[in-house]
C-alpha cells in the first residue's frame, strides 16, 4: 500500500513539474505572470469537471477547486501522497550492533 501511495504522490509531482515549466514559458512569452487553471486545463484535454447539481456546497467547491492553479494543485496533492506512504516512525532504539 505505501509503495501504491508513493508511486502516486510522485506522479502527482511529475505533473506537478509538467505544468510549472509550462506556466513559466508561457509567463515569460507573454510576459505576464499567468498560471493555468485546473478548468483550463481539463478543457485542454476535451473534459470539464461535472455540474454540481445535487447540492449548492458541491457546486461551490467544483467552482473553487476549478479556478485553481493546476502545478500549486498537483504539488500540494504529491506531497500528500508521499507523506501518506512514508515509513512509519519507531520510537524505540535501534539494538547496538
């Protein structure tokens, strides 16, 4: 299971690094800073994220997550995973060898 959880945090920051490259070449063509959204980028790859129409709480939180920066997103959601996968600390002592 920690190796499922480290595999996935990783490439959660590959895609993480991806997307930061991309917003730096396009922040220094257009020489604005600009950094792409999650919306944006699922519209890039021919999907939106789903109407929220069960409840006025979902819809917001699918309005916010959306206007997200893709690079911070994925990052942050790497970081998680590989904390999650890590080696649980032992309080003991290791025995002298």
């Amino acid at each position: 299971m920690r190796l499922l959880l480290r595999l996935i945090g990783t490439l959660f920051l590959c895609v993480c690094v991806v997307f930061a490259v991309g917003d730096i070449a396009r922040s220094l063509a257009a020489e604005t800073a600009r950094l792409l959204t999650v919306a944006e980028a699922l519209a890039l790859i021919g999907s939106s994220l789903p109407p929220a129409t069960d409840s006025a709480t979902l819809a917001t939180a699918t309005r916010e997550i959306g206007g997200w920066s893709v690079a911070i997103t994925a990052g942050v959601a790497g970081l998680v995973f590989l904390v999650l996968g890590r080696t649980p600390w032992s309080r003991r002592r290791p025995s002298p060898r």
